[in-house]
C-alpha cells in the first residue's frame, strides 16, 4: 500500500475535464451549401483537366499517356461519386417526405 500515488499526482494539471476559454473571435461555420458548392466545383474541376490531358494527346502534342488516364480515372470516379451522392439525398427526401406527420 506504500506505493500509491496522491491523486493530484495522477491529474495533469491541465485535466481534459476543462473546458478551454471561448475566443471572441468565432469562424463561420459552413453551410451544407457551400460543402456541396465546393465538391461540384472540384468534379467540374478534375473533369475540365481530364478534358485538356485528353485534347493534347489528341492533337499530338507530347503527354505521358499513362498522366491523361490517370485524370480521366480521377474524374470518372469524382463524377459517379458525385452521382451516387446525389441519388443517396433524393432518395432520403423521399423517404422523409413518405412520413406521416
């Protein structure tokens, strides 16, 4: 029974029970909105760079083959993505709009 340590010995001063003082300074939170504003910008965004890789090597311009598939890969699985999100909201709409009030 010697071996035991006080309790205050155990506690870090700084416990994880404490509640950090609040900033007067608040970050705007993000709105499901902007979230969804910005992943459609980044599908746009990959897809128009799939576009470019895939019109230089067309025109016979000098391009690692293996670089234009991967963008296109890249946009391919962005967009279905995308897509599948898209189907998951609509249907849980209308799952939620089947409720009885």
């Amino acid at each position: 029974m010697s071996n035991m340590l006080p309790i205050q010995a155990v506690i870090p001063k700084q416990s994880i029970f404490q509640v950090p003082a609040q900033t007067s300074v608040q970050e705007p939170e993000k709105t499901f909105g902007s979230f969804l504003k910005e992943a459609i910008q980044e599908v746009d965004t990959l897809q128009k760079v799939s576009d470019e890789a895939t019109a230089k090597l067309v025109r016979g311009e000098k391009v690692d083959l293996h670089n234009v598939m991967v963008h296109a890969q890249k946009a391919n699985i962005a967009l279905t993505t995308t897509v599948e999100i898209r189907n998951k909201v609509v249907e849980a709409y209308q799952e939620i709009s089947r409720m009885p009030l």
